[in-house]
C-alpha cells in the first residue's frame, strides 16, 4: 500500500513539474510588448560571429553593447536598461548549456537557441519596452531587459 503512495506522488510530482515547464513556453500576452512584426532572427547576432549590426544598420554608427554574465544558474544582472538600438550580449560562464528566451516569443524578443559553455549570445533591441526573458532549459532563471 505505501508503495502505491510513493508511487502516485512521485507521478504527480513529475506531471506538475512538466506542466511548469512546458506550459510556460506557451504564455501569449503580446499587448506587454506592443506589435512587432520583425523576425528575431533577423536582429540574433550568432556566437562566434563579428558582432555586425544584424539589423541593417550602418556600423560606423556608435551602437552600445551592455553584458550580462549567465553564472550560478542566474542572470546577472538580471535586469538591465538599455536604449532602442542598443545591443546586449549574454556570456554563459556556467558548467552547463543555458537558452535567453523572451517569455513572449512571437514579438521578436531574444530567442538564442542553447548557449554552451564558454559560448555568448547577442540580440539587438529594435523595438521599446519591457522583455521578461528565461531560460527554457531552467525556468526559475530569469531577467528583464527595459528598452527605452
């Protein structure tokens, strides 16, 4: 009888877990954000790229760039403001693969694919607001990047 318990709970530990995880992926609130009709991949800058500006504009232009260290399984800073135009840079100094993943993935937020470690991610910030983003490998790490 005590193992029929065990076992439930152990089921229903795992079906809530698997719910909070995947069923945070799905979250669609875009009025947060506003409408943005740009393909993020279209504003990614890949690791291991020459960090040109992916969004057309001209590199003589002076373009910030602003960092956030993934260690420890959190961001840090976990929230930064940066201007429209402005680029941000993640850098996993952790032992293991991270993703940056706006929580509203169909605005054109950041959307970085997994992050080895040792490896960076950049995104320009085209568009003004407020970005929640996670880690869709580990749920609880997350940050905001304001845009003004």
């Amino acid at each position: 009888m005590k193992k029929g318990i065990v076992a439930v709970v152990v089921v229903v530990i795992i079906a809530i877990a698997a719910w909070y995880i995947f069923g945070n992926k799905n979250s669609n609130n875009s009025s947060l954000y506003g409408n943005n009709n740009n393909s993020s991949a279209s504003n990614q800058t890949p690791s291991g790229s020459n960090n040109t500006p992916a969004n057309g504009a001209n590199s003589s232009q002076t373009q910030s760039t602003n960092k956030v260290t993934i260690a420890n399984m959190a961001f840090s800073p976990s929230q930064i403001t940066v201007n429209k135009g402005d680029t941000v840079t993640w850098t996993n100094n952790d032992s293991t693969t991270h993703t940056v993943t706006d929580d509203l993935s169909n605005v054109g937020g950041p959307s970085s694919g997994d992050i080895a470690p040792g490896s960076t991610y950049s995104f320009t910030f085209t568009k003004s607001g407020s970005f929640q983003y996670h880690c869709s490998i580990h749920p609880s790490m997350r940050g905001t990047i304001v845009v003004k």
